[in-house]
C-alpha cells in the first residue's frame, strides 16, 4: 500500500497542519534528498513566523528519536502493529 498526502489547501486543518503536510510534499519532490527531523521543525518554524502565526512547532515521543535521523512517521523497522496519530494542537 502506498501513503498518499492529502491536499493541503482548500480543506480543514490548521496552520501548523499545512505546514507540516507543505514541508512533507517538499521533502517527497527529492526523495533522495530526505529532510531530518530538525530540518522538518525548522522549516516549519520559519513558514509559520514568515506568514505571521505564532504558533512554535514541537515534537514529542513516546521513544528516543535521534533529531538528526531523516523524518519519518513510521519507522520500516518499527516492530509489532503500526498505529499512529497525528494531532496539531494550539
């Protein structure tokens, strides 16, 4: 099965959300170029503050996550069942 992103304009979600997803699309365009997880945040920061919102991206995890690592929602060694949410929250 492959993972489609939704659209980010035109359908509910908040500022942060379409930024994040934006980010995502930029990231999928050069796939061997992967962003880590601080260039996500960073990116997402500096959209946010350039379009005038307040809002400061975070990111927490039940795990250890190596900010360095290249972003990835569901890790493909993650064992047992996947399962996730993703929530923005102001």
């Amino acid at each position: 099965a492959t993972f489609q992103l939704p659209e980010p304009s035109g359908n509910a979600g908040g500022a942060c959300s379409a930024t994040l997803l934006n980010v995502l699309y930029e990231d999928e365009k050069n796939p061997l170029d992967r962003f880590t997880f601080t260039q996500v945040m960073e990116k997402m920061r500096g959209i946010l503050k350039r379009k005038g919102f307040t809002q400061i991206p975070q990111l927490s995890s039940t795990r250890p996550i190596d900010m360095n690592d290249k972003f990835c929602l569901v890790p493909d060694d993650l064992p047992g069942n996947r399962r996730a949410v993703l929530i923005g929250i102001n």
